[in-house]
C-alpha cells in the first residue's frame, strides 16, 4: 500500500515530523490534523509537502470531517499530551486527548468507513508507560499494564480501546507500543533533549549547571526516524496486531550523561549536574526494557542508531544551534 493517502494527528510534534517526511518519500498524499482556526499555520514549516485539516480529538464531529476532507487510507494517531512528569498536574486533559481521544478518533473512521469495514488502516501510538510497575522484564505484547501516572493511565486505555475496536467490529486497528524514542526534535522539558541543550551550552559558555533529578532511572532508548518506519510497517500488513517497538537496551541517566559530556570533551561531569527532589515524580515507572521480537519477526523491522549515535546526534545538534 504505496502511494496512497494518509491522516497524521499530531504532524508538528517529534514522530509526526519523522513520519510524515517517510510517507512523502514513500509517495503518499499526506495530510495532518491542525487544532482550530489554525490550520492555515504549518504546525511544522519543515514540511512543506503537508495538507492541513482542521480537526480536534477531543471534538468527534471535527474527526468526522477531517475524514471526509483527507479520505485517508490510513490514519496514525500520534497527537497525546506527551508529558509524563506534567500528566499529575494535568490530568483531566490527558484523559481527555490521551484516552477519550482515542475512541473519537475510531469513531470518527469506523463512521466515515460504513459498510466498508478495514478499508481505512488505523495505528495507534501506545506507549511502554502503560507497564509503569512492571510485572515482567523484558516487556512484551502480553505483559500485564500496571501504570504509574496520569499519562499511562490514559494510554493504556486508548491501548485496549484500539484492540475493543478491532475485535468488536473488525477494523484494520494496529497499536505500537513504543518504548522511549528520542531525536534532536524533542522538547526542552524532555530529559534526554534537555541534558544534550545543557551539555552543548554548559561547553559554550552559556550555562552553569544542570539540574535533574533520580539519575539511577533507567531507560530503553531508541531513535523516532527509526520507530516511525515501524509504525508505517504494521500498516501494511495484512492482519492488524499489535507489536512492541523497543531497542531491548537499557541505559541509566548516569550513562547518558557520560556520553553526552564526552560528545563535547568533558570526562568528570559530576561539577556540572546538580539533583534536585523537584524533579523526581510521584511515582515513577520500573525497569522498562522492550522485547521488540514480534515486530523482528513478524515486520522485519529493527532499529539502525545506536543509543550513542542518537546522544551524538543530539548534542551535536544542540551545539550548532547554540553557538554564536
């Protein structure tokens, strides 16, 4: 299923950039939810192939016509309130767009579809924040959902909606239950992108320190331009399923930084890093490691940036972007 026709929510946020430049070259006609009257405004002036629809998840009758303006084959839900440490503070609206979302979304395809069940393929963007505590290490499809925030909560309903939808009325609905993916294109109130900007200013002259909080958290790292080819891969199968994407490594923030600094030639970063209990959240996720064996074997898929390219990548960037 090349050149063919795809609807993006979240098209200006990390994965949607990455997927949406991997649909144009695959030749779609790719077209991507904007909020409001502001669907004239490129969410991402990078990509200036892009058809903007106006639309909302949390308003079904927007989905509605955004489905008949893009008459997509294939929708990727990407739009989230993505923020796991702010989803406390938040937690009303990450239900609302993170959960409740999820359902007007496949309401609004398995509306737009009638009689014609599977002719629109669905992904939904799960996340590895839904096994929180976990039961099991490595985490696979069939681990129990323990979460352990406001966030996880909420994508581990739109998660088991997705899989409602698919077996109460057939749809072609696929979920990516993605482990932590990164890029330079992440948000400063990210960890790993606000360690690389630190890192590349602190070298520069143009900060002091850095201050994180629990640097024994560890984490799956893997790159999004990576992740995005998995998603659209699932897609293109003929059963819809649901398959974790992950790079089956594990790393501590401690390790991060040891490669960060080291990109900008500092060995003894303990002067710069300060740890604050402010930045430690109510109550954080396990050991989450992914077991991606599925999605090997079943799509062909693996990941291509190692965790120290991508942390090279990422300060790198930052560097250029910062330097006078």
């Amino acid at each position: 299923m090349t050149n063919g026709r795809a609807l993006v929510t979240g098209a200006g946020g990390q994965d949607g950039h990455y997927l949406v430049r991997w649909l144009l070259a695959k030749g779609y006609e790719v077209h991507g939810l904007v909020r409001g009257v502001g669907a004239t405004a490129s969410p991402d002036e990078a990509l200036p192939g892009l058809h903007r629809v106006p639309g909302d998840l949390t308003d079904l009758p927007s989905l509605v016509r955004a489905m008949y303006a893009a008459r997509p084959d294939e929708v990727y839900n990407l739009a989230s309130m993505s923020h796991v440490s702010n989803s406390w503070a938040t937690a009303q609206l990450t239900t609302d767009v993170n959960a409740k979302g999820v359902v007007n979304i496949l309401e609004a395809i398995r509306l737009y579809e009638g009689d014609h069940v599977g002719r629109v393929r669905f992904f939904q963007a799960s996340s590895s924040e839904m096994f929180g505590k976990v039961q099991e290490v490595p985490q696979r499809e069939s681990t129990l959902p323990w979460p352990r925030s406001p966030y996880g909560v909420a994508k581990t309903f739109g998660h088991h909606v997705t899989v409602n939808y698919r077996e109460s009325y057939g749809m072609h609905a696929s979920s990516g239950i993605l482990f932590n993916h990164e890029s330079p294109r992440r948000p400063v109130d990210f960890v790993t992108r606000k360690i690389s900007r630190a890192v590349a200013r602190i070298s520069l002259g143009l900060q002091d320190e850095l201050v994180l909080g629990n640097l024994d958290v560890e984490r799956d790292w893997g790159f999004a331009g990576d992740y995005v080819e998995a998603m659209w891969l699932m897609l293109q199968q003929d059963e819809p399923d649901d398959y974790v994407i992950a790079t089956g490594e594990t790393h501590s923030l401690r390790e991060l930084l040891d490669t960060a600094f080291r990109v900008v030639g500092i060995d003894d970063w303990s002067r710069y890093v300060r740890q604050d209990p402010a930045f430690m959240r109510p109550a954080d996720a396990g050991l989450t490691v992914g077991d991606a064996s599925k999605a090997r074997e079943v799509l062909g898929w693996k990941p291509r940036v190692t965790f120290e390219e991508l942390i090279t990548m990422m300060v790198e960037h930052d560097l250029a972007e910062n330097r006078p």
